[in-house]
C-alpha cells in the first residue's frame, strides 16, 4: 500500500532509500501491481478491475522499486521470488504457457539491472530451477535473446565460464555454459513457442535422489548423478586446468592457471591420488620444454615447490599399499632431478635400517640426472653417508663418476674405501685401474684384516675390468707377501686361463 499509494500520489515525496521490502512481501505486491495495472482485466477478469487500473508510469515505477529489492536478495531468496512468478503466471493463464504481458512484467523488474546484474540473477534462477519452474525462465531467455541482439552480453558470459573453469567451480560453469548456448543458439519464438525442459540437462542438485524419493518422483539416473560427485569434479577440474595451461597463450592467463595448479598439488599428495599427480607433473615438464624462457621459471618453480619430502614420508609408511609405494615411487624416480634432494636429505637422517635399505633400493633407480646433488654432498663428514653414496653411484652405472670416486679411495675411513672399491668393479672402469692397483699392492708387515680384506677387493675389481694393466697387475699381486691376497690373485689368474 506505501508503494502503490505513493506513487498514485502523483511524484510527491521519494520513498525513503532505507525502505526495506520484505521478500515475502515481493510475490503479493506484485500480485496487488499486476491487478492495479489491468493486466487481470486482459486476462478475463469482470469490468470493475478496469476502474482501479493504475497509469503506466506507476507501474514501471514500483516495479522499478521491486526490482532494487530483488537484486540485493540472496540466491535462495531471489529463487523463491522467482519461482512466486512462475507460479503466478500458471494461476492466472491455466494452461502452463506465458504471454507477452508476463514477459513485459519480468522486463520492467529487470529493466534498471546492468548486464552483470541481469546474468547474475538469470545465473541464480537457473542454477535453482526445480522441474515445475520453467515459464519464467522462458521468459528471461527471451529478456537475455533481447539484451544480446548487439552482442555485449557474450563476452561477459564467455568470461565467467572462464573463470568458474579457473576456480574449479562445476555447477557455475554448467550454468554459465547453458547461458551462452542460449545466447548463441536460440531464438524468441523458440523460447515461447518450445518446452526446453532440457536445456539444463544434468545442472541438478546432488541430493536429487534424496528428493526424489521424498516428493514420490522417480530418482534420479545414477550415472547423471555420479557426474557431480565430488571426486569426479575434483579430476574434472584438474584436467580442465591443464588443457587450459597447455594452451593459453596469453602471459597473465597463464601465470592464473599455473597458481590454480600449483595450489592443488599439496592436497594430490595428501589425498594420495597419484595417478592424477603424476599426469599434473608430466604436463608441467612437457608444458616447460617448450615454453618461452620467461615462462620456464615459473614453471620450474612449481615443480621445485612439491612435497617430495611428504611423498618419501608416505613410500616409508607401512600404512601405504604396495600399489601406492610403486606409484610413489615412480614419481620420485621420473622426476629425480627435484626429488633426489629430499631422498638424499632423508637418507642421512633415517635411523631405521629397514628404511635406510628402501631408500638405497630407490636412489639404485635413480639415473644421471641424480649426479650433481649426489656428488655435491661426497665431502659430508658423516662416513656411512658418504659409503651408501658411494653405493649409489656404483650402481646407477654411468662411468663419468670415476674421477669422483677415485678420489674417495683417500677418504680416511676404511669402510667408505671399501665400498668404493666395490663400485668402481661394478663400473669396469679401465681408468680406475692404476688406482685399484695401489691398494692391492700396498703390502705391509703389520696389516689389519680389514685392510688385507680391501686389497682383496680391489683385486676383484681391477679382474672385473678386464684390461691388459689389469692382468700384469694381478701378476704382481699374486708375488705378494700376504699370504690371502697372493692366492687370491693367483686363483682370479686360473679363472682368466680358463675363460681363454
């Protein structure tokens, strides 16, 4: 009554800007407006609704009022509302269709609303649209076909989808896409003239089959519902970003998306989902190989930043299936060149033994890419760090480490020598043979039996590179004066007679 009142008053005093309408409030106004203005009387009501008709301009001006009101609702407000009119309009025709005085009705509360206003409150309506509620929405995709004959509403569109692609935001991008197919698609008379119940097809709530069994309607198609499950959504959205990385072409679309990537990589570790990890990982490589040089860093960054630390924590658990251990794994060793820091650090740190020798069976599987950070920690003063890294080196095989481990056959500790001279067998370096000889041949009186042990190993060695310096040195070895090391050199000579 303020409002119809007021304005009937012919312009007086404005209604004051802290006026609050109650949302409840909206359906009856509307409903005493839509009386007042004789559209009831167009409708078939009795010649006395005429008389109270109300000026156009009055009209457009509550309207216009009601319109403010609904674009400060909430979603589930707004929804109601809207869902009011729909109802609204079935009373008053009967037959479930619109015509263009409903239109008009929709229009005059929207006419104030900007483009972002208006898709805003089309966005809303869609995304809680229940089965019965499908003539106002009609009636806005005739609304949104008028507002986009220059084209301005598209790009705005366009953009949103983008962005709830960007902020993994399923539903948004659902309804966001149905939007621009309506823009791109459809035509006035198609909306009046069609039932598109479908247009929405699969945009539902995931407690539609919960709904379904208590309103009595048959539930809802499991596979449709599956689409919306948290986890599909989650992958979803993972792959969407990806594609979008490995197209974008734009530097600051780029740099979002890689964020958005960067951000989720914590919770892949977290919630195990490994397959999905290593797909992000590869892309990112694959991604940075072809990149400009001002994009590589920060994609490097990314891969640097990853928990490898938290992934060796979840290989060591006993918690972790056998299925998982292989998968993490693999990780670690595809990506050694940022991982090889954290297997390292957590190998000098482990105390268990039976983790030490899991960290040993995974840093074997290790290839090239692992040298630098290895060598880099050779002068560590914890000696069983320096053997096991010894280890490593000797069994990834690659014989441009010889000079690196030659030099260890100085370290002061005995064990490390040892197992030094262990790897270099495995090499069957030929290089390392006039340094293996030193050991052999370094006889004393007093000699302890780890000594007389590592002469004997590097005997082994110097027969497993298979050299003709080899030979005479084992020669030379089989006249010392240890009595052990003598017929060992003597017995590797008969083996050699023998493969002759």
């Amino acid at each position: 009554m303020i409002l119809t009142e007021n304005v009937a008053a012919g312009g007086g005093e404005e209604l004051p800007e802290d006026l609050r309408i109650p949302p409840e409030m909206i359906p009856a106004i509307l409903r005493r407006v839509d009386a007042a203005s004789g559209r009831e009387a167009r409708r078939g009501a009795g010649p006395d609704s005429i008389s109270e008709a109300m000026p156009p301009e009055m009209v457009q001006r509550v309207l216009g009022r009601l319109g403010d009101t609904l674009r400060k609702l909430s979603v589930e407000q707004q929804a109601a509302v809207l869902r009011s009119l729909d109802e609204g309009i079935a009373d008053a025709r009967g037959d479930g269709g619109a015509d263009a005085a409903d239109a008009d009705l929709v229009r005059s509360l929207t006419g104030a609303d900007t483009d972002d206003e208006f898709l805003d409150l089309l966005a809303n309506m869609l995304a809680a649209e229940e089965k019965s509620g499908n003539r106002i929405r009609r009636i806005f995709e005739v609304i949104a076909n008028e507002r986009n004959r220059d084209g301005s509403l598209l790009p705005a569109v366009k953009e949103r989808v983008r962005e709830s692609v960007r902020t993994k935001n399923y539903y948004g991008q659902r309804a966001w896409e149905a939007i621009e197919r309506l823009l791109l698609q459809r035509t006035e008379a198609a909306y009046l003239g069609q039932d598109h119940s479908h247009l929405l097809e699969k945009l539902s709530n995931i407690d539609a089959t919960a709904q379904a069994a208590g309103e009595g309607v048959a539930r809802a198609d499991p596979a449709d519902l599956s689409e919306f499950e948290e986890e599909r959504l989650h992958l979803k959205g993972a792959g969407v970003l990806l594609e979008l990385l490995a197209e974008e072409d734009s530097e600051g679309e780029f740099l979002e998306l890689l964020e958005e990537i960067r951000k989720i990589i914590p919770n892949l570790i977290s919630r195990r989902e490994l397959p999905l990890l290593k797909t992000v990982l590869y892309t990112l490589t694959t991604v940075n190989r072809t990149a400009s040089e001002a994009r590589k860093p920060a994609i490097e960054r990314v891969i640097g930043e990853v928990d490898f630390a938290h992934m060796i924590d979840l290989y060591l658990s006993p918690s972790v299936s056998k299925t998982e251990k292989g998968r993490i794994e693999e990780i670690l060793v595809s990506f050694v060149g940022v991982s090889i820091g954290d297997c390292l650090d957590r190998l000098l740190m482990e105390t268990d033994q039976g983790n030490r020798r899991a960290l040993l069976s995974l840093a074997v599987r290790f290839d090239s890419e692992a040298y630098p950070a290895i060598l880099a920690k050779l002068d560590d003063h914890h000696w069983y760090f320096v053997r096991n890294l010894c280890l490593i080196l000797g069994r990834i095989g690659d014989s441009s480490v010889v000079p690196d481990l030659v030099r260890m056959l100085e370290h002061p500790d005995i064990r490390v020598r040892k197992e030094t001279v262990l790897s270099l067998g495995r090499l069957r370096a030929a290089d390392s043979v006039p340094f293996l000889g030193k050991i052999l041949l370094h006889d004393t009186l007093l000699q302890s039996a780890r000594e007389e042990a590592l002469r004997i190993d590097a005997a082994n060695a110097i027969f497993q590179s298979g050299c003709t310096r080899g030979i005479a040195l084992l020669h030379r070895g089989a006249e010392c004066g240890r009595t052990k090391v003598r017929d060992h050199c003597a017995a590797l000579l008969v083996t050699l007679k023998g493969k002759k």
